[in-house]
C-alpha cells in the first residue's frame, strides 16, 4: 500500500504542530491509512512534528485504538470488562469469531473486518455491548450479530 504523505501534511495542517495535537492527528492519519499507521506514515508524522520517531512509537503503541499492523476496513470491539462478561460477552465473541473466520485480533479474509477486545466503552448499563468503527452497539443478541454485520458488508 502507498502512503499519501501529501494528505498526512494536508491533515497535520489542520492542527497545530504541539504535542497535545497528537492523539487527533494520528487518529486522522490513522484513517486515511486504512485503519492502520504504517511507518512511513509514522516517519513523516516525526517529521512534521519535530517529535523523535522512538517517542512517536512509543506514543502509539501506548494506546489500543491505533495499530501499526494492517487491520480491516472495519474494526469490531467486544467489551470484554465486568458487566459485559456477567452478560455473556464470551458468546458474542465466539460467535464473531465463528462468522469471520477469525481469531481475536485477526482480519477478515476479506480485508472487511478486524476483531478486537476492549476494556468498557461506556454503555455498561446495555451490556453486553460492541462498537463497530464509531458506532456503539448495547444490549447485543447472538441473534441480532448478522443484521448488525449486514450495515458493513
Ligand atoms: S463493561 Fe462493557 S460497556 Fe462497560
């Protein structure tokens, strides 16, 4: 995959090259990556930010939510903390990893989707609950997975 630096430098102009910036704008590059920050994504978000590329890493990998291997088009979370696992999280995990053909942390064959867990995501009161890309899913149903998948295939 080629990297389109011009739109990395497009997007850090947006922002003001400070450090507080940083967690926005990885989050921005990280989506027009496809998902992921490959490194010579990283190298010019160094650059451009005057910030030494070990701390650039460091910084990433410090947060779940960013990947420096490739994901899917989509990612799926599963909460897996205490309220969602007396709710039974584990079913809907075994279901999702049963219907994409995946272990947690993989992709899909198809490049759609990537399977991960999370720690709460704020919607403990409809657990269990997924979120898909942005979007909040509660009160999740082994029967209701294939329509909620439906939206993204
Ligand atoms: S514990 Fe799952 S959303 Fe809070």
């Amino acid at each position: 995959m080629s990297i389109n630096l011009e739109k990395i430098r497009e997007i850090f102009s947006d922002y003001c090259p400070e450090k507080g910036n940083l967690m926005v704008l990885l989050h921005d590059v990280q989506k027009a990556c496809g998902n992921w920050l490959p490194e010579e994504a990283l190298k010019e978000v160094s650059k451009l930010t005057k910030m030494p590329l070990n701390k650039v890493y460091g910084f990433v990998s410090f947060y779940s939510m960013f990947s420096i291997e490739p994901r899917g088009k989509h990612i799926i979370r599963v909460c897996k903390d205490g309220p969602c696992a007396v709710k039974d999280s584990f079913v809907i995990e075994d279901m999702l990893m049963k219907e994409l053909d995946v272990d947690m942390g993989e992709t899909s064959e198809d490049n759609l989707f990537t399977l991960e867990e999370t720690a709460c995501i704020g919607t403990c009161t409809a657990a269990p609950a997924i979120m898909i890309d942005d979007e909040v899913y509660g009160n999740v149903a082994p029967e209701s997975l294939n329509s909620i998948l439906k939206k993204y295939r």
